[in-house]
C-alpha cells in the first residue's frame, strides 16, 4: 500500500498454490492472519503443527489435513501466509531509499523509531500489513474469489482488512460489483485487547490498557459489524487465553442489544452473517 511505500516496508508472503484446477470460475485464494507471536512459517504454512480442521466421517485431523493450509489447497483454494512487520523477514527495510539520499541522520532516525516512536508489531501495523497484502492479492495476482481468515489476533486485521476492501468498493463509484471478501472468518478471537484484558488479568487491566495506549484501535467487533460481506465466527467458550466474554461473539451479542461497538445507541439492522 502507498503506507508501506513511504515508510519502505516489506511484507514477507508464502504462497501455496492448490493442486486442483481452479475451473471456470476465476482464482480463488483464502488470506490467512495468523496468530499472535507466531510465524507464519509455524502457525499453519509448513504442516508442522496440527491444525484444528475436523474432517468428519470419522476421520481425524492428522489422518487426512495437518492444517489450515493442507484443508484449504485440498478444496481447490490457493493459501497466502504472511509474517507481520517486526516477525521474519517483514519489517522496514534498510538501504538506501529509491531517491538514492541515504544519510547517517536516517540510520539514527530508523533506529528511534523502531525502538521508540513506531514499534513494530502494533494494531495498526498488523492491520496495515494485512490490508497491503490483500490488495496485492486480488490487484496483482487477479484473484476473483477471495476468503480473509483470521485466528486468534488475527482476526483483528482480518476484519479490518474485509472492511477496508469493501469500504474502497463502495467510494469507487463503479457500477455494482460482487464484493471483494467473499467470506470473512474470525476464529477465535476478541471483541477487543482491553475486554481480554479485563477477564485474563483483572478488572483494573482493561482501563489501564485503554490509558496506556490510547493510539491503539483493537475494536474488532465495530470491523466486523460494518463489513458489508458474507462474515462468520467461530468461538470456543472453553478458550484458556481469551475468556467467552471477552470473544467476538459476546462483543457482537453486546452490540446488537446495546450498541456498544456499533455506530450510534440501540438497536441496529443485524448484519449479513452466516
């Protein structure tokens, strides 16, 4: 995006091609947004740990699809991983800028904010470095069909990211179109950071976490809801890390009955949900 561009960031992307011919139906990819503090290479890109995609029929996991990646490419989806900037090989990339001025005072200025002023991985990265990589998906590797899936933290760039695309659709001000996220799927993930926080640490955690980042936008359920796409969510109640409170799940239930995260008070028109 024109964001990663000024500053010269560098996303790192694994591609995973599905093996079954796309047919007539144009290139169908899924977007998957990975955890929190983990690589791509490790959450679900090189099978080397077990993914949680039950395969019915009796057969388990390990017996037919070791993970996201193995169930999507076997039903004819490619899969496209990404590092977040500050994982891997993502972050701001060093050298010279294009204009060929490259000074000490930019080495000193990198290094600030890095450290201090723009530390990476944040909110607005993460979402930031999700929404370029879709772009380039459907702008420059022409995918028609595309699923935004997003685990754990994940799900906060993959609702952003869902939000954003469609957001641009509908300025566009072209004739209408099918919507570019055909599903956006939130796995397991938050309502927002300081409701984890409430539930995971204690009370006082939520209020100190909105006071000691008051830059950070963690509302995942206002993304979710004003994505104009097909949109799931998938939750477990016994989560050890994110309590059932605290899910998207119950910051939406919150939303619909009270208009907490939505746009103005009360009820609102439920959204297109499956």
């Amino acid at each position: 995006g024109d964001e990663h561009a000024r500053r010269r960031t560098k996303i790192d992307v694994l591609h995973f091609p599905s093996p079954l011919p796309q047919g007539g139906k144009g290139k169908r990819a899924v977007l998957y947004c990975n955890p929190n503090a983990g690589l791509a290479e490790l959450a679900t890109g090189m099978s080397m740990l077990a993914g949680n995609a039950w395969c019915g029929d009796g057969i388990l996991p390990e017996e037919e699809h070791q993970c996201w990646t193995d169930f999507y490419t076997a039903n004819g989806y490619d899969v496209y991983l990404f590092n977040y900037a500050g994982y891997g090989r993502s972050g701001l990339a060093w050298g010279p800028p294009s204009d060929g001025g490259f000074c000490a005072w930019m080495c000193v200025k990198w290094i600030w904010g890095a450290l201090c002023t723009d530390f990476k991985p944040s909110p607005a990265s993460i979402k930031a470095d999700a929404l370029a990589v879709a772009r380039h998906i459907r702008g420059t590797d022409g995918v028609d069909t595309l699923i935004i899936h997003g685990e754990s933290l994940g799900g906060m760039a993959a609702a952003h990211t869902a939000r954003s695309l469609c957001a641009a659709r509908h300025t566009a001000g072209a004739a209408p179109a099918p919507p570019p996220v055909s599903l956006l799927l939130c796995d397991r993930t938050f309502a927002s950071l300081p409701a984890v926080g409430q539930r995971l640490v204690g009370a006082w955690s939520g209020p100190a976490l909105a006071l000691l980042t008051p830059t950070w936008g963690t509302n995942v359920a206002a993304d979710f809801l004003a994505a104009p796409c097909p949109k799931c969510v998938a939750c477990d109640s016994a989560d050890a890390m994110i309590n059932d409170a605290s899910s998207l799940k119950a910051g939406i239930s919150i939303s619909r009955e009270l208009g907490a995260f939505g746009k103005g008070r009360g009820r609102t028109r439920p959204p297109q949900c499956w």
